[in-house]
C-alpha cells in the first residue's frame, strides 16, 4: 500500500514542479506555503500538526514532500516548520480504519473537485441509472454494475462538490477541500452491507468524512 501512495506523491511532486528536498530529521508541524507571483514558495501558508497531542508521530516520514524553502518558521520549542507539498497520515493513527489519508496542496480546488465530479454527474443522466436521495447525499450507480458514486454534504463547509467512488475493492475520495488551496484525499474498504445499499453506503460514507473532519480540524491552525 506505502508504495501505491509513493507513487501517487510523485506524480502530485511533479506535476506541481514543486522541487523535492530533504525534509528536517525532526519536526511538529507542517506547512503547507504561499506561493509568490513567481511560483516560489514561502512559508506562511496552512499549518498542521504532524503529531498528536500526546507527541506521538502522526505522519509516515517518507511519503512527506517538502519544498525548498529559506528560513523556516520555528515551533515553540524551537523545531523547523518545513513548508510542505504533501503529507500522508499513518492510517492506523486515525483512527477510523482508513487505508489512506492525505493532505496535498492543489492549483485549483475547484476545478480538481468538478473533474472528480463529472463522471458521478453523467452517470445521473444514463437512462440505466439508480439514484438515491437522501437529506445529505445523492448516490448512484448502473443497473448491473457493482460501481458506486456518492456526492455528499462536506463538513468543512464548502460548496465545492464532495464526490466518493465506491466498488467492492474500496471507497475512493481523491478531493475533499479542507482550507486555503489544501485538499484531502482518503480511501477505505467499504462494508458488505454497504456495498449492497445505496442508502447504508451513503450513511458510511457520511461518517468517515466527518470522522476525517474531526482527525484533521483540531491539527489546523
């Protein structure tokens, strides 16, 4: 699974032209930049923990993607903030048996977030097309097929559209808009009963988004 996620982090580091550095042998946070009118970076951008509150590590160190940047901001105690790219969250840390979570800084939210949404928008259209509606959420899916989308109400408040892509062999939620220009991504193994019901899978759906809300709001600053 870590080299399936290095391998989506490279493709993000490159097509961002960001350039890679070695991140610090130790740090608390992570900073995720300002990019000048020059596409440079500097620090001074969203924040957010990389450990717990009990000190604990929260990120997997070798799927961090820092940019080269000059005179990082300090912690507290002293600790470089490096300005970052992207970061994976040990999925065990969570919580919420996920098998990723990840924060990457996007050109355009918004345009990430319609791509992700036109292929669950097309399938509304197909004369073949289950739909549920729900409160909170719109799902459907093919008459014979075993693939699944959900376009559900975001926690983080955002009008942009919160597409998740289900099947037998996982959940997929490749942009979830958090704050400024950074955005998660997270995938998990949905339940049998899920997968059967478009309303239970929209209801676990809901969950594991706002659980992922609750992961992430207290580490932002």
């Amino acid at each position: 699974m870590h080299k399936l996620i290095l391998a989506s982090v490279l493709t993000l580091l490159l097509n961002s032209q960001a350039s890679a550095e070695k991140c610090p042998d130790f740090f608390r946070f992570v900073d995720f930049g300002i990019e000048a009118a020059d596409g440079t970076f500097t620090r001074g951008g969203p924040i957010f923990r990389a450990e717990g509150f009990d000190g604990q590590a929260l990120l997997i160190r070798d799927l961090t993607v820092c940019r080269i940047v000059r005179d990082l901001t300090p912690d507290g105690r002293g600790n470089p903030i490096p300005v970052v790219a992207s970061v994976n969250y040990n999925p065990e840390k969570t919580g919420m048996n996920l098998k990723e979570l990840r924060l990457m800084l996007l050109e355009n939210p918004v345009s990430e977030t319609e791509r992700n949404a036109a292929e669950h928008r097309a399938r509304l259209e197909d004369p073949n097309a289950h739909v549920t509606r729900g409160s909170n959420y719109l799902c459907v899916s093919l008459n014979g097929s075993k693939r699944t989308s959900c376009q559900v109400t975001s926690p983080f408040g955002s009008n942009l559209a919160l597409v998740v892509h289900c099947d037998p062999v996982g959940c997929r939620m490749p942009v979830l808009w958090v704050k400024g220009r950074v955005s998660a991504a997270a995938t998990w193994l949905p339940s049998a009963v899920a997968l059967a019901d478009h309303e239970a899978l929209a209801s676990e759906i809901v969950y594991k988004i706002q659980g992922v809300h609750d992961f992430l709001a207290p580490l932002s600053s």
